[in-house]
C-alpha cells in the first residue's frame, strides 16, 4: 500500500486572470510560490517527522517547480517529473478567459471543445501515470517508505478524485484551490480517496 498525496500546483498569472492554461507552460508567479511554501510546512506538521521519501510532479514548470519548492522546504530528493501527470490540454481554449470559455462553449467540465483531451483519455493518462510514479518509488525507497507527493494539476487530481469516487465527487462546478493536498492509497492497483479539501465554488 502507498499513501499518496496529491497536490495542485501554486498560482501562476493565468490562474489569477482566470485563463484556461492547459498544457501550455505557464510559471509559477510569487503567490503560487508562497503557496508551495505553505504547502510544504502543512506537511511537515501533517506527517510529524515521518516525512515521505520521494516527491514527482508533472513536467510543466508550474508544477514542477510547486515539488522543488516543498523538496527543498522538507528537504527532500529533487523531484521526478512525468509527462503523463501534466493537465489536461484544453486545446483550442487555451489562453481564453473563463468568462469567454463559458459564451463559446458552456460548463468547462462538459463543454467540447476543439482540440482537447477527452475526459476519459485524460482519466487513463492520470491512472496511468500514477501508477509508474508508484511503481518507481516503491523500487526506489524501503518499505517503511510508503507516502508519495505528487504535484499535478487541477482537473488532472478531479479527475482521480472522480475515478476514485465512481463519479460522486466532486460536485459540480466547484474547482481545486492553488496548492490544495488531496489523500488517496494506492493498493493492488486501485486508487482509494481518503480525504479531498480545498474546493471553491
């Protein structure tokens, strides 16, 4: 069994201006880089000294650089990066403003858009790549080692609540906050949500 904590990565410009961001490669800006930071001490006081041995993020910088700020704060290993843990690519809304998102093409979790993953595709992509993070890090650590950080990103860890959930959660029309942690167990390769916070309307 490996308990995994998900994590949505610190606010960049797009997040504030309320841009669909995708898969293009926005930074962090300094309050999603204060976000990691806090991040990174509400772990520390969560696990109480039992600090887990390995932290992954997706490959985009915004994630990317979420993990190393709360490796370097908890001081662990740099981060390993995985493509298939990267958002969902929003195709030809990236860029676009919710408010413009939602004239062209209605709710953002059900609209088609041109160009974009489906849902079901990026669910796959999620699981799968979850389970290779898994996977490497139980080859990699001992076996009292068994909690993982993943940073990813927001409709990628909805997606994975979702699956987890058989669908129930989380409701409609609420969406993850900027650094949010999210519990799962990943066992016998089945993912199990143990508890979800951060969600805003």
């Amino acid at each position: 069994m490996t308990a995994l904590i998900l994590i949505r990565h610190g606010e960049t410009d797009w997040n504030r201006d309320r841009r669909i961001q995708g898969a293009t490669d926005i930074p962090l800006n300094d309050t999603g880089r204060e976000q990691a930071r806090a991040t990174a001490a509400l772990l520390r006081e969560r696990l109480d000294g039992s600090l887990p041995a390995t932290i992954v993020s997706s490959d985009l910088a915004r994630a990317r650089e979420t993990a190393e700020i709360i490796a370097g704060e908890l001081g662990l290993a740099d981060p390993r990066a995985y493509r298939g843990l990267r958002e969902r690519s929003y195709g030809e809304a990236e860029g676009v403003g919710l408010d413009e998102f939602r004239e062209r093409w209605g709710d953002s979790y059900t609209a088609e858009v041109p160009g974009a993953e489906p849902w079901a595709e990026l669910r796959t992509r999620g699981i799968a790549a979850l389970g290779r993070a898994v996977r490497d890090h139980r080859r990699a650590t001992a076996p009292a080692a068994s909690s993982l950080i993943v940073v990813s990103h927001g409709a990628l860890i909805r997606e994975m609540i979702r699956h987890a959930t058989a669908d129930e959660l989380p409701p409609a029309g609420e969406r993850l906050l900027n650094g949010s942690a999210h519990d799962f167990v990943y066992e016998r390769d089945h993912l199990r949500l143990v508890a979800y916070t951060g969600l805003v309307a």
